[in-house]
C-alpha cells in the first residue's frame, strides 16, 4: 500500500481547450497504440492508448502543428485551428512504412536505447506463434535460440543465443539478460532469471536483440536480450479469464482486468498453475499477482508503476540413467519471486527526463522430499537475493533524424546461501554506469547509430576477502541503409562483456548427482566482440523475409571443468560463426499464414583444450496456419542437428592431470511436431493443442527425458 500511495500522489487536474481523438491505421482501420503525438511550439505531448484513443488538454487558442509519429508507420503532420467555443475531436489514419524509423519517442513506452532494425518484435500473436501459453515455449520457435528446461511450465529455463552457452549442468547460463519493460530482473547470485515468473497473460509484445547489447544494458547482456512489453491498459474495463487443462493433470486459471479508475490506466491479473510433471518428481506448483498502473500526470508528464509476485514450487527430476537405475533425484524447491518497478518521465522541450526505480527479490528454498531414502537426504539449503536499481536518462531530439540519449545507472545486488563459502557470509555487487546513444541520418537512406557505455562493478565477498574489481568499455557501430521504404541492409559492429557471477566466485556445494562445486575468486570478466551484417525485407503485413550473417569473437570465456572439485575457469578464444534467414508468407485471400526460419552455427575453440557442447548445427523451424470459417488449424514442426554432450554419469571417468575425462556423447537430432485447432465462440478462443504429435523420445540434456505426446485444451479470452 505504500508503493500504491506514493503513486497516486502523482495526479493532478486541467481546465481550458482539449484535443482528443483516435489513431487508426489507414488500411485495416485497427486502432494504433504508442503513437506520440507532439504540438512543438507548446512543448508538449501524449500517445495514444491501446484503443488509438489521445487526449491533450489545457491549450490555448490559436493554430497548432500536431505531428503524429510511430515506429513502421509515416510521419503525419496536421495544422489545426482552436479557437474557444469547442473542443476539437479527431480521427487520424496512419499509412504504413515497414522499415521506416523517425527518432522521435516522446510519451509511449519508456524510451528504448536498442536499435529496431535489429530487433525482433514478437507479438502475442495466435496464428504466427501457434498460440503459445510460456515464454520458454514461444522462445524455442525463433531462430537463434536454443531453450533448455524440465517442462514448458517449470521454473528451471536455460537460454542461448548463438551459442552464448551450454547447458552443462552446474554452469549458470547468464549470458541472455531478461527485462521486464526494460528493467533487469536477474537473480544475483547467479545471473540467471525466473523466466517464467512473468504473468505471461500480461505480455503485449517481446523484443529478441541477438548478440552483445553491453553498450545498452552492460552486464548480463553479452548474449542477447529478451525484453517483455506487457499491456498498458485500455479506457473501457474489461475483464479476461484464461482456464488450460492438460495431460499429467496439468491445469491453469487466470484472470486478468484492463481498465481505467480516475485517469489511471491498470491492468492486473491473478493466476494458478499445477501439474504432477511428465516423470518422477517433475511436478510443479506456482501462484502469481501482478499489478501494473500508468498515470499522465498532465500532457507532458507520465508515471507507472508496477508490482508482480510469483510463489512457485518445482520438483528436481534428476537424470534417468540406464547403468544406473537408482540414480534419481529426490530435491525439491520453493521460490518467492517479486518485482517492484516505477518509472516517470516528463516533456522537457526538445527532450525527455525520466528516472526509473526497482527492486526485485528472490526467496528460495531447496528440501528433500518426504518419501527421500536416508542415503539421498542432503538436507536444507537457501537463497536469499535482492537487487536495487536506479536509472536516470536524458533523450533529446534534434530533429526527426537526430536523437541523443545520455544517463547513468547505478545497482546493488546482494546474497546470501548457506551455499557459499564460510568466508563469504553476504557477498554483494556493487555497479556504477554511464552510457550514451547517438543515432543520426547521415546521408538520404543511411543512418549512423553509435553507442558507449561505460561499467564499473565491486563485488565483495566478506571480511575474509579483499573485494574484487572489474571494469568494462562496451562501444556499439551501427549503419543502416535503407534500400527502398521496404527493405533495408546494416552492419553492425558491437563489444560485450560479463563479469563472473556471485555463484561462480564463491560458491560450495555438492549436487544431488555427486558433483562438487567450488567457486572461483580468481576469475576474470570474459568479453565478446560482434562482427554482424544482415537485410530485411517487408510489405506491410503480407510478405516479410530476412538475413543475417554474424561473427563472434569470445576471449575469456567462464566454464565449468569437471575437476576435483568441480570449478568454473577462464577458457582461451572461442570463435563463433553462423547465418540465419526466414520469412513470413501471409495469403490473405485463402487465410493461410507460413512462416520458416533456419540458423546455422559453428562454433570453434581454438585452443582446442575443451569440447564445446550442446551447441547444434543446424535449426530449423516451419508453421503453416490456415484460418477459415469460425476455425483456426495451426500445425507447427522443428528440428535441431545432432549436439555433444559430456557423460558426467559414466563411471568411465579416467583422471589426468586433476580434471575427469568424461566420455564424449552426441544427442541425437530431433524432429517435433504440434498441431492446434482454435475455434471462436463469442468473444472466446477455444483451443485444442496436441504436443508432440509422433510421440518422439528425446532429451534436450543428457539423460534428462522430456515429455511424449500430449494433449491441452484452452479457453481464453484474450486482450485485445
């Protein structure tokens, strides 16, 4: 209540001449969300609201330039006479341009500081992502990326872009940084992220950037960024249930409301999940509330604030190995995720100011099952993380061209576990930051995008040892050529760095499979450099494809080597290399959508002192939806080459040296096959999904088992 108090200090009340109106787009007259909406001469500014609805207030009479501006759509520019015996209402249409993109971003979304040419928005969209219910689930569809979890629904998720890491067991996968509207929401003791705490009924679109975004985000986000844009609420109220049934007595239930009370846009939902899991002690529970508030203050002033706690339990189903069939994990775990956010910024002129605020806090708790055999029990431990962020920034716009972004970032993150080692008591990281982004025109259809970002991070482990130091210069080189207004080429030149986790430096533990881990003070922060040239090509909605070619260079790599004990290390040069292409084919006149993708990658350790795992060759991803009468058909298939794997089980394991040789494995390719039948009833989505569809047998981790064939049904109604 004091966090909602201190919000709704923020209002205050206007007389005097208004404009409102509503932005559509021109063609299919579907209402535009995020479109700025500025008058130059007053200084002063809104956007529109997810159903195209603006309103300013408070003008003085006279004539008036509006300039209506939204990334993919041409600049509009109206001049408009106000005179003092009406209020003026309008009905703007805005025509599409693809690729087009004008630097103004004055009271949408919070600024972004990412390039969106090379950016990947993802819509929520049923028939191109075959209705998916998880992030983890929509992820494993994009090319790119690999997705390495227990089940769609647990909390225990790996991500990889481009071969950012394996998913070795033990290591901490940290390289990909989750935001939650552009703030970080990573678990301090080991970079990772609860990925599917977020109210996933809540999200509204996802940004994918493949590859280093330090010079933007700094740590944590040498890999790739995973950005969730969730709803900003609608002015009518509406309420929309979600109910999932599923094979293993999976079930879920959610509502979600979107609305306005007193000129404050909400939008929350409440939502539980259950399943008995797909084999031995893969079960998982999981409670979530989320709350989101978005206030304009006046026309060139606006807050939000947002709340979302998740209290989930998951069992730690452990390998299934056929030499040793005893071999099962009896562990499980409790988790209290939350997230406080708060963010305000304010129409200064030619620019923006906005401060941002969070705090996130993970409680988790590792126990032995009831039914645990007294050889098995490895007792109770914790951990205890939180992180305090602060952001402030300042974005200017020269001209539509030309836009600066300068600011700094300062964050505390501190844990504690019975986990680490004794001298560690509460290890903590200190990080300090200063950025800055320049994007300008420079020619006709050339723009210049440059960034700089500057890290500074402390981490202190305890009285018992003497605080470490890294520091980071992360610059970014963007150009972008626009061939016509539907396609455009760039090449893009980036620096990344990651500093060691807390888990990495300090920790000691022995796992339920007989591993034990000892962290590493002597690390160093390992860096990658990005070497990238792609093209994209659309036509409104009908037609879109693309190519990428990429080239990175990791120096220092963190992994983990199976010594005595188990530690991670700094590895020498890994060089990665690949390509990716795709495209999405919409024939509107049979109402069939294709969509393929296809990545390949390489990956070399030049060194040659380690085998680089589960890495695949080759991805590729194929959906065909065809839509016809009060019925939606989607049938989607993916396929992943063949990935080595170490055999940390076998007891195979000669020591050289002080480090085990594990036998080196290969996973077989896999080929997995959905299909989903949808049919509308009133203003609701029943939908029939059968995973797995030829019962395949295949595991993403070594001896770890995923689900066969498996059927969901769905009734949602979903935000619109």
């Amino acid at each position: 209540m004091y966090y909602l108090s201190s919000f709704l200090i923020f209002t205050s009340f206007v007389s005097g001449l208004s404009i409102s109106g509503t932005v559509s787009d021109a063609k299919s007259k579907n209402p535009l969300e995020s479109v700025n909406i500025i008058i130059d001469e007053l200084q002063i500014g809104t956007a529109s609201d997810s159903n195209g609805y603006f309103r300013l207030e408070n003008l003085p009479t006279g004539h008036h330039k509006l300039l209506y501006s939204l990334i993919g759509y041409k600049p509009f520019t109206q001049l408009l006479h106000i005179n003092d015996t009406n209020q003026t209402r309008l009905d703007i249409k805005l025509e599409k341009s693809p690729i087009q993109w004008k630097a103004i971003n004055v009271m949408g979304f919070i600024p972004s500081k990412h390039s969106p040419e090379t950016t990947e928005i993802v819509e929520r969209n049923k028939l191109t992502n075959t209705d998916q219910e998880t992030l983890s689930a929509l992820l494993t569809n994009l090319h790119g990326i690999e997705v390495q979890s227990a089940h769609e629904y647990g909390r225990n998720v790996n991500i990889s872009i481009r071969g950012s890491s394996d998913f070795k067991p033990g290591g901490y996968n940290n390289r990909v940084l989750l935001l939650l509207d552009g703030f970080p929401v990573s678990i301090p003791n080991s970079g990772s992220s609860d990925w599917n705490a977020i109210p996933f009924e809540t999200i509204k679109h996802i940004e994918v950037i493949r590859g280093p975004a330090s010079s933007v985000y700094g740590h944590n986000s040498m890999g790739g960024i995973v950005n969730l844009v969730t709803e900003t609420g609608n002015h009518s109220n509406k309420w929309y249930p979600r109910l999932r049934y599923g094979s293993y007595s999976s079930n879920a239930l959610s509502l979600s409301y979107t609305g306005i009370i007193k000129n404050t846009k909400i939008v929350s939902s409440v939502g539980y999940g259950s399943s008995n899991g797909h084999r031995f002690n893969s079960g998982y529970e999981q409670k979530r509330f989320s709350i989101k508030l978005n206030k304009s203050i006046s026309n060139n002033q606006q807050a939000q604030f947002s709340f979302i706690n998740a209290n989930s339990f998951n069992g730690q189903p452990g390998f299934v190995y056929p030499d040793n069939p005893g071999l099962k994990s009896y562990r499980e775990s409790n988790r209290l995720s939350s997230y406080l956010q708060f963010y305000y910024k304010a129409l200064l002129g030619q620019s923006i100011a906005s401060v941002s605020i969070a705090s996130n806090q993970f409680d988790t708790d590792y126990n032995d099952r009831n039914d645990a055999p007294e050889n098995k029990i490895l007792g109770r431990t914790h951990y205890r993380d939180k992180s305090y962020i602060i952001r402030g920034q300042l974005q200017r716009f020269f001209d539509e061209e030309t836009n600066l972004i300068i600011g700094t970032e300062i964050s505390l993150e501190r844990s504690r576990s019975n986990v680490l080692r004794n001298i560690y008591v509460q290890p903590e990281q200190f990080t300090a930051a200063g950025f800055a982004q320049f994007r300008k025109q420079i020619f006709i259809k050339t723009i210049f995008d440059f960034g700089l970002r500057y890290d500074f991070r402390e981490v202190k482990g305890g009285d018992g040892y003497k605080p470490k130091l890294f520091e980071a210069i992360s610059p970014k080189l963007n150009l972008f050529y626009s061939l016509n207004s539907k396609s455009t080429v760039y090449i893009s030149i980036n620096q990344g760095f990651r500093a060691p986790s807390i888990s990495e430096l300090f920790l000691e533990y022995e796992s339920s499979y007989g591993l034990l881990l000892l962290g590493n003070p002597t690390l160093k922060a390992e860096s990658l450099t990005n070497i990238e040239t792609g093209f994209k090509h659309q036509t409104e909605s009908n037609l879109s494809f693309f190519g990428n070619l990429f080239f990175n260079r990791y120096r220092d790599m963190i992994d983990f080597v199976y010594t005595i004990p188990v530690r991670s290390i700094n590895r020498g040069t890994v060089h990665g290399s690949g390509f990716e292409f795709g495209s999405n084919i919409n024939l509107i006149r049979t109402g069939s959508i294709i969509n393929f993708n296809y990545s390949y990658l390489k990956m070399e350790n030049i060194n040659k002192d380690f085998p680089l795992l589960y890495r695949p060759n080759h991805k590729i991803r194929f959906t065909f939806s065809q839509k016809i009468p009060s019925l939606d058909f989607s049938f989607s298939t993916r396929y992943t080459s063949t990935q080595l794997y170490e055999d940390f089980l076998s007891d195979d394991h000669p020591i050289e040296n002080n480090k085990v040789i594990f036998p080196l494995e290969t996973l077989p390719a896999t080929i997995i096959t959905d299909v989903s039948l949808s049919k509308t009833i009133l203003e609701y989505d029943l939908t029939i999904k059968v995973k797995n569809l030829f019962d395949r047998q295949y595991v993403l981790i070594q001896h770890y088992p995923m689900p066969g064939r498996n059927f969901e049904i769905s009734i949602n109604k979903a935000i619109k």
